[in-house]
C-alpha cells in the first residue's frame, strides 16, 4: 500500500493494476473464481438457513 500512497495520481495506480494483472496468471484467476465460487456456495445457503431458522 505504501506504493500507492507514494505514486498519488491515477496514472500511476493504472500502471500498478495493470502490472499486477500481467503479473497473475490464469491459475491465480482460476483459484480466485473457484475461491468467490466456493466462498458463495457455502456461506449463502448458511444465511438463507439462518435466516428460515428464525
């Protein structure tokens, strides 16, 4: 975060997003999808069943 807080302008938070994203690979998109995925697979059901619960 101290990159961000130095670089200030737009520009420079564009660049560092965009350097980031070549930096990732497609296995560190599959694993984020599959993690969202995963993350709303389990936890949606527990508050619609907490929520009918009550």
């Amino acid at each position: 975060m101290l990159i961000l807080n130095l670089g200030g302008p737009v520009a420079s938070t564009g660049c560092l997003l965009l350097a980031f994203v070549k930096f990732l690979s497609w296995k560190s998109y599959v694993w984020i999808i599959f993690f969202v995925i995963h993350h709303y697979l389990v936890r949606y059901p527990q508050y619609l069943f907490r929520k009918n619960a009550k």
